[in-house]
C-alpha cells in the first residue's frame, strides 16, 4: 500500500442487530443523560426504529424530500416548504427543508398516578395508525416507536421473488402469507460520519469534527439556529433546540470516551450489542473516497480508507501525526476493525448517503422460511443456509437496501459467515467435533 498522507483516529461503533431486543433502554437512557431539557422533549439522541418501517423522524430515508425547498399545494401551485410548527416555535428564517415536529411526535407528560388511581373503564385504546403506509398526512397520531413490532408483511415489496415460489393452494398462501412476515430492531445514534454533511451545509461554521477522535459535535456559543445541518443530514440526527435556538445532536459521550467509559448507550444496552472502537483512517482519501461512481461500491471504499494498525507505514505516519500510543493499543484491538475489516461481518448503513457513517452494523441473521418441506431448516445450518439464502425470513434485498446500496452479494457472504460461526460454535457447545470445512466454505 502507499503510505498515508494525513492519518487520524476515530472512535466508532459496531451493533450487532441480532442480539438487540428492542427494550429501548439505551433511548431511555440517553434521553436521561443529555435530553432531559426544556426545548428538547421530542428529541432522541439514540433511537430503536423498528425494521420496515418508517423510522424516526418519519420517512427520513426518503431522500428526495429533503431536496429543494419547495413542494405543491392543494391547487397543485409551488410553495416554500414550511418547517411546520418547529419554525413556529423558533420564530426565525431557518432551512425549510426538514421534519415537522408531527415527524418526530409530539410529546406530553404523562400523569404517573393514571398507573394506579385510573378508574375502570370499559373501552380499550382508539389510536388509529391510518398513515403508515402512506405517511402523508401529517395530522395522524405519531410517536418515535410507533411502528415498533410491526411486522413488513405483505405490503412490503421486496418479498415478490419468494412469493412466486409459494405453491398455489389456498393453504400454502395462507400459511406463507404468516410465514413471510418479519420484524428486526435498528437502533440509531449519529454516525460521526467521516465526510459530515450537517459540518459542510453549516453556514455559521459551528459544527466541528475533533481531530483527536473524530466526533462530530456543535459549537453552541457559535450555532446561529440557521437548521441547514438538519437538512444536509440524510440521517435526520440532528435536533433543533426550539427554547435555546440552536442545534443539537449526538455527541458520542466524549465526557466519558475522554475518561475511558464507554457511551451510555452501549454501557446500559440490555442485549451487549454495541463494540466501540478506533480505527485509523487517511483523511485526504475521504473526498475521493465518498465520490465513488458507483453507489454499490462505496462500503467496500469506506472499507479501503480503514488502515491496518499493525502496518508499519500505518505505525510511522501515526507517530508523525502524533497519535497517542495508547489509542494506537486501542486501535490495535479495535473490535470495530476486527468486525468491518478483518472478519467483513459489519455494513455500514446505508453507505449511499455518501457521509462515510462510523455506525457499522451485523445484519440479523433470520431463519430459513421453509416454503415447500415440513423439514424446520434454521439458519444455524450451514448446509440449509448455503441452498437456502433466498428463503430467510428478512430477504437480503431488503437488508443489501439498508447496508450495501442493493448490492446483495456482500450481505450474502456476510450471513454465510454468521450461519457458519454459529454452526460452528454450536458444534463446540456441544461437544462435536468442529466441522473443519466451515472456515474455508465462507471464505
Ligand atoms: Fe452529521 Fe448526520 Fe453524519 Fe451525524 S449522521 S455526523 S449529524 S451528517
Ligand atoms: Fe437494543 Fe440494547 Fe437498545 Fe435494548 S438497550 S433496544 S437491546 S440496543
């Protein structure tokens, strides 16, 4: 390799998606540490959104919305986008192109003493979730989780290719119509991207990238409340403050990374899925890097800026940027390097946002959907996986959508090598003899 020319460090994440379990406590947690505040009641640092689904803020990945200021009205006549009451609540100019506060949800304060002093009633709860599908009106009842274990079950698009397999008796549909239904938990903070959209469309210069680890934080004294960075983020992880005017996000808990604790998410999460870790990179390949032609390509550059700490060109242009020797231990036993580069069994999501995020996830492994045999295939079955990919569960083109830009091959690979490690690890649970085929099998 050729040497670095600017090498840095940053901290980064890796969630493994099958061990979470959806309890929110991460959320709960975050919200208790850095938004429990006045102005930022509707604002969640840390989010789990469930898989499909239309994810918090509403529709956020639906890209084209943010573009442009300007949408039609009723009359089918252009106007400026209006911010909704979010622009109300500031009262100032600010970038109309961004969620309402219906996106988010509208929060209240709920009565503690209805848990115990609420009389009988004899009716149950009335929310109508009548948008999910279209998300249009943004009048209807919405919530950060409102989605939360619902399943993508017919109405989901992505599944067309199985169902042509399904057998045409009319107890076949019925059965597969259940059997196709599928569900994950996405948990998302601030990517602390390499390339920060949020820094680039700030036109008061407030959002800074630390060069010592790379988290991505906003200079309050400086922030001017202009909410362009809410706009430039595709992964809508920035917050407006409606009571102080400024902008507010994730700040990866440098208070604790700087004393060595991990963030408060990852210290609480219930599951044990979040690895932190540094890896090092070359900042003067970010640019190229984040204009790679092709979309389907760009998890593989994000991969190519991550350096070997072992390297000893890597060493040396690391000791002439002054990278302390301990993070360079810390780089060195990275779980987020082992897991994204060494292992390849972690995607970056949705890497077609161009940002370079530094939130790595291990898709869910789901299992086998057994479409035309009473035979229980399960994904912990090498042999089932490898003729059996395109029946699991949550079908790889819905996760190549989230993690690979729809190229399905590299997520393939990656379940291969999940399916194989814990066919492997089962073996050894119980006492076996390890199939030494299974390393070489995925590569
Ligand atoms: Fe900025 Fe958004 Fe990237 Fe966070 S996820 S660093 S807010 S562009
Ligand atoms: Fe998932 Fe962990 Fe958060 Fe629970 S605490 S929702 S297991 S990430």
């Amino acid at each position: 390799m050729t040497a670095p020319t600017r090498i840095m460090a940053q901290v980064a994440m890796v969630m493994n998606l099958d061990k979470c379990i959806g309890c929110h406590t991460c959320s709960v947690t975050c919200k208790q540490a850095w938004t429990n505040r006045a102005g930022t009641e509707y604002v969640w640092f840390n989010n789990v959104e469930t898989k499909p689904g239309q994810g918090y803020p509403r529709r956020y990945e639906d890209q084209e919305r943010w573009r442009g200021g300007w949408e039609l009205n009723r009359r089918g006549r252009l106007r400026l986008k209006s911010g909704g009451r979010l622009r109300k609540l500031a009262g100032i100019f600010a970038s109309p192109v961004q969620p309402e506060l219906a996106d988010y949800y509208e929060p209240w304060t709920y009565d503690y003493r209805t848990l115990v002093d609420a009389p009988l009633g004899d009716d149950f709860p009335v929310a109508r979730p009548k948008s999910l599908i279209t998300g249009k009106d943004t009048k209807v009842t919405w919530s950060a989780n409102w989605d939360d274990n619902l399943g993508g079950a017919t109405q989901h698009g992505h599944l067309d290719p199985i169902v042509e397999k399904v057998r045409s008796e009319a107890e076949d549909k019925i059965r597969f119509e259940l059997e196709k239904t599928f569900m994950f938990y996405l948990p998302r903070i601030c990517e602390h991207c390499l390339n920060p959209s949020c820094m680039a469309s700030c036109p008061s210069g407030a959002i800074y990238k630390r060069s010592e680890d790379g988290i991505v934080l906003v200079d309050q004294d400086r922030c001017r409340g202009w909410r362009q960075c809410i706009t430039g983020c595709p992964y809508k992880k920035i917050y407006f403050n409606h009571k102080s005017g400024k902008a507010e996000k994730c700040t990866f808990c440098y208070p604790r990374v700087e004393v060595g604790l991990p963030t408060v998410c990852a210290e609480t999460c219930v599951g044990r899925l979040r690895y932190i870790g540094v890896i090092l990179y070359d900042a003067d390949a970010v640019t190229a890097a984040a204009a790679t032609p092709d979309d389907r390509q760009l998890h593989q550059a994000q991969l190519d800026l991550m350096l070997d700490p072992n390297d000893p060109q890597v060493i040396a242009a690391a000791q002439r940027a002054g990278i302390p020797d301990d993070w360079m231990v810390a780089a060195r036993r990275s779980p987020v390097y082992a897991l994204a580069k060494t292992y390849g069994v972690a995607l970056p999501l949705h890497p077609e946002y161009r940002t370079m995020p530094m939130v790595w996830y291990v898709p869910p492994l789901s299992p086998v959907v057994d479409l035309l045999a009473e035979q229980g295939h399960d994904a912990e079955d090498t042999g089932t996986l490898f003729g059996a990919i395109d029946a699991l569960r949550i079908p790889v083109e819905y996760l190549a959508e989230l993690f690979t830009a729809g190229e399905t091959s590299t997520v393939t690979a990656v379940l291969r090598k999940l399916a194989a490690m814990r066919s492997y690890m089962r073996g050894v649970t119980l006492g076996r003899e390890p199939d030494a085929s299974i390393p070489q099998s995925v590569g």
